[in-house]
C-alpha cells in the first residue's frame, strides 16, 4: 500500500510518498511560489533529483505536477496514480473537534472551516490542499491527521486560560498546543527505549527548530504544552517571542504608534533570535557570532536555553518525575551544543549529560551517562511516517 503525504502551505506544498510493506520513502519533494512568479518544484527519488520550472495558479495545478513527476517515465517511482491508496493531509488545527486522525468528510471539511479563524495562517492552506488533491484524485480515500490532536488529552488545569470563562465557551479561547505529530511520534519512540510500560512513562519531549515547543508526556499521553492558542506562545524561537506580558502589545502600539496586526507582526516576524540577537533567526549563525565575542548573540542563547530549562523542570514538576528528556526538531537533532546547553543546570533532577555521546550521536541514541537517572535522549522526528501510519489504519478497516 503506497500513500501519499501531503503538507499544504499557502504558496508551497510538500509531499512525500511512502511504501508502507516497509515505510520506505519511495519520492519526495517540494513545491514552491504556488501563485507566484517563479513556480517551481523538486522531485527527489533515490539518489536523483528531478526539477521543473513552471507556472502554477494554484494548488490543484501543484498537485497535478506532482502526479505527474511521480509517474513520469523517467523519473517517476509507480506507474499510474491508481497505486496510490490513499492519502495523509497534515492539517495544523483541529480545535477541540478532533483528539485524532480522521478520514475527511464534508462534515469534517467544514468543521476545518470552522476552525480556520484559529489558525489563518495555516488551516485555509491545508484546506487548500485537500480541495485539490479531492479534485485530481476523487476516488482516493483522504486522511486528515492534526497538530494539534496529540494535546487534546490535556486536563482542563493545564488548557485553560485565566481569563473569564466565557470567552472559553463561546470563542473556544484555551491552549492547543502545536507539534502534536511529532511529540507524539518521538515520545511513543522514547517509550520503546526506556522498555517500561507507557503508563509508567514520564517524559519531557523537546521540539526545537525555527519553531519551538516542549510538551510533558505521562502515561504517553500530553499533560501540558508550552505552544497555546496559537504557536506564538512558549519558548523563544527564531523569530517568534514565545511568552510575554500581554501588556507589552497595548504599551509598544501606544508608545511606538502601532497597530496591532503592526505589533503582531513584530512578535512573530521580528522577534526571538533575531530580534535578541540582531544577527540571525538561524542558531548557527547566532553561535558562530557568539563563539567571536558578541555578547548580544550570547546573550540570546543564554535567554533561548534559560528558557527550555525552566519548562523542563516545570513539567517534571507538574507530572511528578521525570524519566528522559528527548530532543528532536532541526536543533534538537543535530545541535550538540544547544543540547548540553539546555540541559546544563538540571543536574539536581538526576540528569547527567555523557560529553562525547553527545557529540557524536547520528539520528537516534542516548546521550545520558550510564548512571543517570533521567535519559537524555536524540530521536529524529518523522511526521510524514507518522501521517502515513494514521492514513493506513484508518483507510485499511
């Protein structure tokens, strides 16, 4: 059984395709400026690479260039789209109407709709991204498998605000939390390693990339998260502020004359490690300025690593033990520096850091000492298999 992984933005689309006998990538690739000057996509198959230039209006038109490059003679991997049994749509927001994966519906399309409002930067792409593929492939079972699904075993103590209880009610205000997949992914690997019953698990799993969140996992289920009504929220990212004052918004637009989709832009656009560092949203060059003696940029990795260590230890806290620690995300993986960073400081929770371990791990191992009562653990994330598992159980009953 072959799937199909779609990931909609408003202008972009990736997609891999998975053989699921043995969860074998067989192609994947990217589509750019969808609706733009410019329109391109990579196809990668093997150890070959495969691009086209070409206008493209919209998503329909990027699927259909993506069917294609999949079945082209030369450099397609299946014969004909009919070998494609179905397909897996990451969606960002499923509120609280989805605690897991769905096949998609009319009634779950416009329950997608309705949440749009709570995610207008994402939810309206992958919209758009299933109304093509339904389009081009409308035989072809679809499954929509959610950011933010993972979180919803949250407990009220941890999901809501302390705000008056009817914008809960009538405006579904409280924490979502994002990442879902991919929490839910590293922390059900994370469980296999320790070798104990998942019930007996109490996890902090670290995903840190451009965007950030930390989530606590008890029993394998999320107990609480640091990404909230939206991903804004949390720990500081490359360009997003994580938690602030809320007062800060009211006193910028009153002192810098600002609106507030002009201070909103400034908190997800121009905040974080660029806006501490003014250097780069990118950690590598923030480290490489730092390691040359700019204080600003230390500054910066100080503030980034401070805050990741205070959410660890809140949710040990919060679940009442700790068992590992699990880094995964663009940094968590291969960022030793970040790592032994965060987890400096922590020592007083049973967490020993092994040096070389650390330096020296590739895609998944322990990087904790023998004798250390928390594991440290690096587990590559994979939300496009995570996806496909989801579309394949529930497209096969």
């Amino acid at each position: 059984m072959k799937i199909l992984v779609i990931n909609a933005g408003s202008s972009s689309l990736k997609y891999q395709l998975i053989d699921m006998a043995n969860e074998s990538v067989l192609a994947k690739g990217l589509v750019e400026r969808i609706g733009i000057e410019g329109s391109n996509l990579v196809h990668k198959y093997g150890k070959e690479k495969y691009e086209v230039v070409k206008p493209l209006q919209n998503h329909v038109e990027a699927i259909e260039l993506v069917l294609e490059a999949l079945t082209d003679k030369q450099h397609g991997v299946i014969s004909s789209m009919d070998e494609i049994s179905a397909v897996g749509h990451r969606v960002v927001h499923g509120g609280e109407k989805f605690a897991g994966s769905v096949i998609i519906t009319d009634e779950v399309m416009e329950a997608l709709r309705e949440n749009s409002n709570l995610a207008p930067l994402h939810n309206p792409a992958n919209i758009m991204g299933i109304e093509a593929c339904k389009k081009v492939m409308p035989n072809t079972p679809m499954v929509g498998v959610f950011d933010t699904a993972f979180h919803q075993t949250m407990p009220p103590k941890a999901f809501l605000y302390g705000l008056p209880l009817d914008y809960y009610k009538r405006l579904k205000i409280r924490k979502y939390g994002f990442h879902g997949t991919s929490h839910r992914y590293v922390s059900q690997r994370a469980i296999e390693m320790l070798g104990k019953p998942a019930e007996q698990t109490k996890i902090v799993t670290c995903h840190l990339g451009n965007g950030s969140s930390i989530t606590a996992v008890d029993g394998g289920k999320s107990v609480d998260t640091t990404m909230g009504l939206t991903p804004l929220d949390g720990v500081l990212m490359g360009t997003r502020s994580g938690s602030i004052d809320p007062a800060i918004i009211e006193f910028i637009m009153k002192s810098e004359g600002k609106t507030i989709d002009e201070v909103m832009k400034v908190l997800n656009k121009e905040s974080g490690l660029i806006g501490l560092s003014e250097k780069s949203s990118d950690m590598r060059d923030v480290r490489m300025t730092a390691n040359q003696g700019d204080e600003k940029c230390e500054t910066t990795l100080e503030v980034w690593a401070y805050g990741i260590r205070k959410y660890i230890g809140a949710f040990a806290a919060a679940m009442g033990g700790l068992d590992a620690i699990v880094f995964t995300a663009g940094i968590g993986e291969n960022d030793w520096e970040a790592r032994a960073r965060v987890v400096k400081g922590l020592e007083f929770l049973g967490v020993k850091l092994d040096a070389e371990a650390n330096k020296n791990v590739k895609d998944e191992g322990i990087v904790s000492t023998a004798d250390s009562k928390v594991k440290i653990m690096v587990i590559s994330t994979n939300e496009e298999l995570a996806i496909a598992r989801d579309t394949l159980a529930l497209t096969s009953k």
